[in-house]
C-alpha cells in the first residue's frame, strides 16, 4: 500500500476526477477516510487500537456515481476491496444468507493482492529459470532408449514400497540398472552451442511465435468435485498436506504465452504461502475497505414490523456486528472486522436513513449527500473522463478502420435529451447516456466494416434526425393536461 499512504487527500480527489464528474463532497469523505488509515498507521500500537474507522453512508439517485466512486477506489488502491449487495442477504429466511461471507470474501481478495505483490518481486529471479526450460523445450529432441531414473533405479512408482518391512515378497527390491552411455563429446559440445544460439534467440526475441510444448499444473486433476449446485470442489493437496506430488500436463502454445505461464508458475512455487496467508489477514484487518450498495432496499419503513420489513431488519440485525466489530472465523484463521472501513450506498426513495435501526445508523456516522446531475454534469461525462462514453465508441469505431467525429453541438444535444429523459420519465443518472450513445452509433455500427465509410460526423442535426419520434412525443406530452 505503500504508493495508496504516499497519497495526499487532494490527490485521491484529483485521481477520481479522472473518472467522475462532480460529487466533490463525496470524494472528500473517502479521501479523507483513506488518508486516515496512513494517519493512523503512524500511531503507537496502544493508541492505533483504540482508533477505529468512521464508516460512511452515501445517499443518492442511481447513476450519480456512488458506484463508480467505489469501483474506482478498488482500482486506484492496494487495499484489500469487495463490493456486495445487501439485497442478497435478504434471499432466503428472515436472518438472511450467511452475512460472514463478506468477510471471507474480503480476505480471499487480500489474499489475491499480497500473491500478485510477491509473485512480482519473484519474477526477476524466475526469468532465468524460465530462460532455460524454454530453451531446453527448444532444443531438438535426441534419440534416447528407455527412460531411466537419473539416480540408475527403475521408474517403477510403487518400488518405495519394498522399504516397508514385510513388503518385500510383494514389492522386491529394484537392482540399479546400467547408466546410459555417455553423450560423445563432439555431440556434447554442438548441442551446448545449439543451446546458447537458443536462449540467444530467446533474448533477442525472435522466437516468441514460435509452438512450444511445456509442462504445466493440471489444476483440474488436483482437486475432487464435490457436486452440489455450487460446483463445490476441494483442492487434493488440503487433504494431503501438500505431500500429493502435483499432476501435470502437456501443453502446446506459443512461446510468449509459454513464458508468462512459466513465470507464474516459478514465482509461485518460490513463494512462503504461510507468510502471504498471514499477511493477506493483516491487511485485511487493518486496510480492508467493504462497500455495501443497495443498503436502502433492507431499511424497514413498515410500521411495527407488519409486512417484509421483518426479513429486512433480520438482515440489518446480521449485519450489524460485522460493521460493529467482531472475530469471524476463515479457513485462514480468525479475522477482526474491528478496524475495516464499510461504505454503505443507497438511493433512499422509498426509505429514508432514519428507517435503518438506530444501531446500524450509529454506525455511519458519516453522511454524504449526492447531488442529481444537471444538463452542464451530462455534458462533461460524454468528453471529459477518461473513459467518457465518446472516447469509448471513437476507439471502438476505429478498430473498422474509420474515423468518427462528434462536434460540440452534438455533445450538447445528447447531454439535453438525456436529461430531459431523466426529469420526464424515470431518473436513471449517467447510465441513461449509455442508452443514448447506443442508439445513436447503431446504423453506422451494423454497416461496418465497410471500405465504402471512411469517416462519420455526428452533429446537431444528426442526433435530431435519430431521435425525431422521441423529440416529439416530449412536445406532445406538453398539450396533455
């Protein structure tokens, strides 16, 4: 996490303004939320216990960014991050499904990060492991007579048996068989030559189209299938202590596949997993940020609990000592949920925070309002991001071999018929630019490829043109009282 501390809470605002339009109070909150943990860090360890975590509640309409706050956050940190629906645990009983799974989850994405982390220190001293079996895989194959061992024993794969005492009438000793002849010297020699204008080629790059055939784990003969409707399955090696040798199997691709499945394959096996599974649980302790969206779909607006409001609350009531804090236990240990950052998100329509029950809003002390997003918002989210949405369908028109061009005029018309469409009809945020855009690129999209079109310009008119029904249905709507 160390380039997520170095960050300054106006630089994660500015990180996210690469990506969102607006909700700057928002944006504060989290980034002030984050610099905290580097804050708190720094503490001593009597004091860093005491400090915990002010989760946040976002209320907002759909499409205003809430989402994509958190989806964006998950990008730009090295924090353990997970995203569920608190509709989910409404699906069976009043109590829910089982609400700990959040925190299972969390730990099973920490896990994810610290391996990537070091896998990648492992890397530059898997190269030149991996180096050498792609050129051993490279090399002509020499003409050999039947295997043996290069110990002189038989490959016979029960022979261990004839160690055991009383074994030895069923399973008799193996006798050392005679080594192979040695290579001739002259042969020696031209095939170490072969060897180093290989792993040369290899350096230079010139082979990486090349087929290879190397060994790989099989990580499907690895495990048991445990049926269920889950397609539940237990790894051999959690049985075995990871004794089992692992299977492998063949397989053939090209040489710049083979080396980064290679370079995997070495780093891991160069890794302390015990050392990563305890220091995947930390982070997730101490930096695993848990985003509940939906949080407004389990508040209970019923009076006296009559009707479904009673699952809904069952829900809150599950949830709320993992928010509180609580030891929940994983298969890599007990985890404390203590010092965990929860964001909860919802639109509120229907229900308000003061629905949630009183324990539940204790916990979120923080409360962040979204602001629904005006015509000038729609605007800046077709071109100013990132990713915007005209970036995007540019770059995917391009792939065709043709260049497409939206002026100025254009982007306004389409921020104004999104918004009109969001204040008449169902307000659906940003999201309703998608439906736009969509419809808007569909005629030239289906032609495509075609050597005929070479460049496309939408304009004002153009848009006018493709919405012409909708346009007039909204001034007809005007005259009906």
């Amino acid at each position: 996490m160390d380039e997520l501390k170095s960050m300054t809470p106006k630089e994660i605002v500015a990180e996210l303004d690469k990506y969102i339009i607006g909700q700057g109070s928002a944006k504060k909150s989290v980034a002030i939320a984050l610099r905290n943990r580097h804050r708190r860090n720094k503490l001593s360890d009597e004091m860093r216990e005491e400090i915990t975590p002010n989760n946040i509640l976002m209320i907002g309409p759909t499409g205003c960014g809430k989402t994509e706050i958190a989806r964006r956050l998950a990008k730009i940190m090295k924090a353990p991050f997970i995203k569920v629906e608190a509709t989910k645990f409404t699906e069976v009983g009043y109590v829910g499904r089982d609400v700990e799974s959040i925190v299972r989850d969390l730990v099973e994405a920490s896990i994810r990060i610290t391996k990537k982390q070091k896998m990648e220190e492992k890397y530059d001293l898997a190269a030149d492991i991996v180096e050498d079996k792609l050129t051993d895989a490279l090399m002509p194959k020499k003409q050999s007579s039947e295997p043996v061992n290069t110990n002189g024993q038989n490959n016979n794969p029960f022979a261990f048996l004839s160690n055991i005492p009383g074994m030895n009438a069923y399973f008799p000793p193996q006798q050392n068989q005679p080594q192979q002849p040695q290579e001739d010297p002259e042969a020696a020699a031209g095939r170490k030559l072969a060897k180093e204008q290989i792993k040369q080629q290899l350096r230079d790059g010139l082979l990486e189209e090349q087929m290879v055939e190397i060994d790989v784990e099989d990580l499907k003969g690895n495990t048991i299938d445990l049926g269920g409707n889950e397609n539940m399955s237990i790894s051999i090696g959690s049985i075995f202590g990871n004794n089992m040798p692992k299977k492998m199997k063949k397989r053939r691709v090209k040489v710049k596949d083979a080396r980064k499945i290679l370079l995997d394959q070495e780093a891991q096996n160069m890794l302390d997993m015990d050392q990563v599974n305890a220091e995947a649980v930390d982070n997730a302790e101490q930096n695993g940020i848990v985003f509940i969206d939906e949080i407004d779909k389990i508040a209970d607006n019923s009076e006296y609990g009559h009707g479904p409001g009673v699952s809904r609350e069952g829900v809150q009531r599950d949830i709320l000592p993992i928010v509180e804090g609580s030891v929940v236990n994983t298969k890599y240990g007990p985890v404390k949920t203590d010092h965990m950052l929860f964001i909860g998100a919802g639109a509120f329509h229907v229900s308000k925070p003061e629905d949630l029950i009183p324990e539940l809003q204790g916990r979120f002390p923080i409360r962040v309002e979204l602001e629904n997003l005006t015509k000038e918002d729609l605007a800046r989210i077709l071109t100013v991001p990132k990713n915007a949405l005209v970036k995007q369908h540019k770059e995917l028109l391009e792939t065709e071999g043709i260049t497409i061009t939206f002026t100025d005029d254009a982007v306004e018309e389409i921020a104004e018929i999104a918004f009109k469409a969001n204040e008449t009809q169902e307000n659906i945020g940003a999201r309703r630019l998608n439906t736009i855009m969509e419809k808007l690129v569909e005629d030239v999209s289906f032609q495509l490829p075609d050597p005929e079109i070479k460049e496309v310009t939408i304009d004002k008119k153009f848009v006018d043109d493709k919405f012409e029904e909708n346009l007039k249905a909204d001034d007809l709507e005007r005259y009906i009282l």
